[in-house]
C-alpha cells in the first residue's frame, strides 16, 4: 500500500525513555551535572505560545491573516513527579527559600524571592538507534532562569512512595528580553568505540 508505510531511518530518530533533570549539561561533550531527583511517570515539557490577531477588528480583514499576526508571549513549562526528596529539592520546590546554615536538614520558606531562587534546568532525553554510554545520541532541552510555579506538596499513600508533583517555569530577564528563555539540542549518536 503506498500510503501505509514508515520512514526507513525511523529509528534513528526515536526519542526513548522519560529522561533526566539535571542542574547542568554540555551539549558538546554530553557531559551531564547533578539528577535533581528520580521521577516517575515521566516528564511533561510544553512550550504554549500567544498569539494575537491584529486583523480581527478591521472591517473586511480574513480571521488569522498570517501578515496580522503577532506573537506576543510563551509560557515554557516542564512538569513531573518527583519520587526523593533532598532538602535541595525542597528549597527548589518551595520557589523561595533557604537551606539552615547551620542545620542542611532545615528548609525555611521566605516571602520574597529573590535572583538566586531562578537557575537553569536541563532536560536530557535517549535519542536514535545509537545511545551508548560514550557516544550516545540526545535530545537537550535548556531552560533558563527556571523557577517552580507549581507549589510544594507530597502525597502520600498507603503501601505506596511518597511523591512531589513539580512545575517549573522558563523566565525571560529584563536585561535580554528578546531572547526566548528556553533552547534545543538534537544529537544524534554514533557507533561506540570498539575495545580490541
């Protein structure tokens, strides 16, 4: 059938697995930093831009002219479970707060935030046929200036792991505010270096 078919390098370009959140990750050497915890259910990364229609109120003018068309905002968020719990993954949770200085099991909640409450998170997936532990392929998604918009909370349950759901959200910076807060990296792996 000439319309029941598959592309042939199909899984070359397959994404596996939920991935990782790291702290840090260089794309050029697919060095990975810090797991900020293990998750379970996998992740949830949605890029939702606005857009507004500068034609609709003009006499005469088709809805969603593609010349009237502007972008006006993106809302970059990645989602999850988280199943640890770490007091850096509390303080991360609770949006603004700090860890005791002389007590690293304490975590206060503050009422204001402030720069260092926004870092960046990486999200780091399995990607094509080739994903071995030196050359593996990837795909990298950056987000900067991050900052949990979803709150702390656990739910418990009976005979079952406690869990932290999770939403952080990409901000933009007023001292570069035409640049998206978020950025992609597609790697695909080659061959593993063979040992003799």
């Amino acid at each position: 059938m000439k319309y029941t078919q598959i592309p042939s390098d199909l899984f070359k370009e397959l994404l596996l697995n939920a991935g990782i959140l790291l702290d840090d990750f260089t794309p050029s050497t697919g060095t990975i930093g810090n797991i900020l915890g293990a998750t379970s259910g996998g992740l949830n990364f949605n890029d939702n831009p606005t857009f507004e229609d500068f034609g609709s109120d003009i006499d005469n003018c088709p809805k969603n002219t593609k010349e009237l068309k502007r972008l006006t905002d993106r809302d970059v968020k990645i989602s999850g479970t988280y199943l640890t719990v770490t007091a850096a993954s509390v303080k991360m949770l609770m949006a603004a707060a700090d860890i005791d200085a002389e007590d690293d099991t304490h975590v206060i909640p503050r009422k204001d935030l402030e720069d260092a409450d926004f870092s960046d998170i990486w999200w780091v997936g399995d990607y094509s046929d080739k994903n071995g532990d030196t050359n593996g392929g990837f795909v990298a998604i950056h987000m900067m200036n991050a900052l949990s918009t979803g709150g702390f909370q656990i739910q418990t349950g009976d005979r079952a792991k406690g869990q932290e759901s999770f939403e952080f959200t990409a901000h933009s910076s007023i001292s570069e505010p035409d640049t998206v807060p978020y950025e992609v990296f597609i790697q695909a792996g080659t061959a593993e270096p063979v040992t003799p």
